[in-house]
C-alpha cells in the first residue's frame, strides 16, 4: 500500500532533551483560557495538575451516548 513507510523526518540528537519553555499559568492568556474550561476553584487546580489524595481518576477517551 502506497504510504505506508517509515517516515523521515529530523530527529533529536540522542541525550540531549530540549527544555520546555516555563509557561506561567498565572499569565493574562492562561487565565481566559481558565475562564472557559473551569467550572471552580476546585476544577481550576486540578486541571493546572495540583490533584489532591481523595480525587477520582478521569478516564481518557469515555464515550458519550
């Protein structure tokens, strides 16, 4: 099948990682990004990654119906 190969592409040199960019989540665009997708505090803290003991794991990919 035509497409159906090993890509080519650049990689990485092996050992060295680039470093990811520091994001402030505290910036004006975070914020309205925050705005939109948090219904709480609550929700704002764990979708940012500050997840507390007692909190249920979200399953990826759940399907609505």
């Amino acid at each position: 099948m035509p497409g159906k190969g090993k890509r080519k592409g650049r990689s990485q040199p092996r050992g060295k990682k680039q470093k990811k960019p520091e994001v402030d989540i505290l910036s004006p665009a975070a914020m309205l990004n925050l705005y939109y997708i948090a219904h709480n505090v609550a929700g704002c803290l764990h979708l940012r990654g500050f997840r507390w003991p007692g909190a249920t794991k979200s399953k990826k990919g759940k399907n609505k119906t």
